[in-house]
C-alpha cells in the first residue's frame, strides 16, 4: 500500500524594513524545513508551499505573506482528502477585536500578516474555519505555532500546558480565553479595528462564526460542570485529527531569540531540539520535553498543545 500524501505549509515573516522588524522567522522556516526533509516531506513545490518576505520575493508574488495570500495557502493545504499535513507559522501574534462577540474580554488571537496594517490581521475565527472546518476527509493535521498570544490561535476544543514539574492539565479553553488580561493591545503599534481597515472585512467574508450558539462566558461558568458538556459538544463536535503545539499562553509573548549565533524563534528552537533528542516522541513526551528547554534556558513563555480530538498523550506519538 502506498504512504499517505504528505503536504506542508512554512510561513516565516520578519516583517523587514518595519517598526516591529523580527530576525529569527526566515531561519525558523528554513530549519524546518529541513527538519520536514527527515520525517518524508517533499520540498517540491506540489508538496510544499512556502511564504516568507524575503527580498527575492516580489510584493505581488503569491509566495509573499500578505493576509489573502496565507488564507489562500492554508485553502491549498488542507483541500486533498487523505492527506497527512504540517503547518508552521513564525512571526507576529497578536489579539485583536472578538469578531463574534463572544470572548468576555473582547479579545480573539491572530497572526500578523506582512500586509496588516492596510488590511488587517487574521482572527483564531478564521483560522480555525480556514484549516479545520474546511479540512477535507482523512487528513491530520499538526500546527506549530510561534508566535505571541498563541495559546488558542486556532481555536482548538482541548487545551494542555505542563507545569515546571512535568505534570500536564487540561484547560477548558474557552474558560483560558477569560484569562487574557489588560486592554486590547498589541505587538503592532496603534492597534487594529475592522471598523477603520475596510479590506479586514474582506478578509473576514465567508466566515462563519464557530463560537455562535455558545453560552456567553458568565452563564458558562455559573452551569459548571453542565456548561462544560456543552462547551465539550458543540466546540470538539467536528472531530478532526487537528494538533497544535503553540509557543506561549494567550496571555503571554513569545521570544525571539539568538542561540548558537543563529537568530531563531525560542518555540521552533525547543521543538526542534526535542526531534533531536526523542524518536517518535508522545504528545506529553513533546509538551514536557519543549517546557523543560524553555525553562532550562530562561524563558518564560510556556508552551500549549491544543487538539481536535480527546486524545491519549501519555500513549500516542505525534501524528506528522
């Protein structure tokens, strides 16, 4: 029988020549690139697309990470049925107006388009519709996400972090959403509005609201228990074989960072260093193993996996 079809996505932004410049993405991508090489990725261009704001990349290149351009990608990567399928993402988070209204802190997670300050940033909404609903039949899907406020960057139903001591928790992650603090600000200097960038709502046309038909937060939390059964039906009800391991809480930034003399993202560096050490590794192996390079290396943002489905992690390995 022949393997699966494998298929992936590296979006790397630095955001060159800006106010909010990173060093590390562009090598992050290339890194995993690499890494994907190892695990029976093809770099052919039918297997692998690839958006980063190189200098060789023109402005009106499909390949150039413009908000219309990754949500274009994402489409690509997750539109064959039977399809085992990797994405990493590597720049600016950020939160941003809860579209739908129904965050009580107003707040949804987004990542950071080249392009955003004349069209926007993209709602954990979005992604979620763009890379989950829209998956196609018999595909899995892993995320690595490094980025800021990206411990819910696709809106995942199962939420675990690690403690320093190893032990992981689930999270009710709508209840994690009511942790974001402070006011709406953000990574990009004077914020975002939908309601001042007219090309945002384009962006945002064709989404369907996935957290419409859900309790608000309060009568979520006075329910209890009651409330949480609900949470688990309505948001897990798409069942897809979707895993993200994120850089950071939603309330947290994520570093970039320069290690060995290469700058480099601190999540994409720990995962990678994890691979290195652990042959086909367990999703609590991986969660514990990247908390414990973080930590042993200073950092304070601390590392999530999210998934589509209620999975075992002592038992199952990665799925990539």
């Amino acid at each position: 029988m022949p393997s699966q079809r494998k298929k992936s996505l590296l979006i790397g932004i630095n955001y060159t020549g800006s106010a909010h410049a990173l060093k590390g993405c562009h090598e992050d991508i290339e890194n995993i690139a690499e890494f994907l090489s190892y695990r029976g990725y093809s770099g052919d261009s039918r297997e692998r697309v690839t958006l980063a704001d190189l200098p060789d990349v023109s402005h009106n290149s499909p390949y150039y990470p413009t908000g219309h351009n990754i949500l274009a990608a994402m489409d690509w990567l997750v539109s064959e049925p039977n399809t085992t399928l990797f994405l990493h993402y590597s720049g600016h988070g950020s939160q941003i107006h809860d579209v739908d209204g129904n965050r009580s802190t107003g707040l949804d997670d987004s990542i950071v388009p080249v392009d955003h300050e004349a069209r926007g940033q993209i709602s954990s909404t979005l992604l979620h519709q763009h890379l989950v609903t829209n998956m196609a039949p018999g595909c899995t899907l892993f995320i690595l996400m490094d980025c800021c406020h990206s411990g819910s960057a696709v809106e995942l139903p199962y939420v675990y972090r690690s403690d320093a001591d190893g032990n992981i928790s689930l999270m009710d992650n709508l209840k994690a959403g009511a942790q974001l603090v402070g006011s709406a600000r953000t990574l990009i200097a004077g914020g975002f509005s939908y309601n001042k960038v007219g090309e945002a709502q384009q962006l945002l046309a064709g989404a369907t609201s996935f957290f419409r038909g859900l309790k608000h937060m309060g009568e979520q939390e006075e329910e209890g228990l009651q409330g949480h059964a609900d949470f688990a039906g309505q948001y897990g009800s798409e069942q897809k074989m979707v895993t993200m391991i994120s850089g950071c809480r939603d309330d947290q930034t994520s570093a970039d960072a320069r290690i060995e003399g290469e700058s480099t993202g601190a999540m994409t560096w720990a995962f990678l260093e994890t691979m290195k050490k652990e042959q086909g590794p367990t999703y609590a192996q991986t969660l514990q193993a990247t908390r414990r390079l973080l930590d042993e290396s200073n950092y304070t943002q601390i590392p999530q996996l999210s998934s589509g489905l209620d999975i075992d992690l002592d038992s199952m390995a990665l799925v990539m």
